[in-house]
C-alpha cells in the first residue's frame, strides 16, 4: 500500500474538499494538522464550519485523524 504525507489537494481552506473527493481516490483515513489548518495558530477552538466538516468526514465512512505538533501543554 503506497503512502505519503505529502498533501494530494490544495485548496484555500479544508472544508472545500469535500468527503466524495477523498472516497473518488480510494482515500479513507485523512490526516489533519490543527495549528493553521483546522484553526488559527492560537485560537482554542475549529470555527463551527471546521467542526461540521470533520463530522462529515466520519459520516461518509472516513476517519479524520487529527495531530499537532504544537509544544502547548493542554
């Protein structure tokens, strides 16, 4: 099985690539970095749009694996 942790889409925010978009490629497991993709460096929590999108993720059979590499103690 061939793997990368090179991102596949670019777009302008992750909530325009839609679920069907990673299922159309065989995708099923998306990795997703906090700090500058799902939200503002610094901000505590994703925008409700944000949070709705990876919802919508797990409700298409996919499963969001979130990571950071923040140094916050949390």
């Amino acid at each position: 099985m061939r793997f990368s942790l090179l991102a596949r889409y670019s777009r302008r925010g992750v909530t325009d690539i839609s679920p069907e978009l990673f299922l159309r490629d065989g995708i099923f497991l998306v990795m997703l970095d906090v700090d500058n993709t799902l939200m503002p460096y610094g901000k505590e929590r994703p925008s409700e749009a944000v949070a709705d999108w990876v919802r919508s993720l797990t409700a298409h059979g996919l499963t969001p694996y979130i990571v950071s590499n923040s140094h916050r103690n949390e």
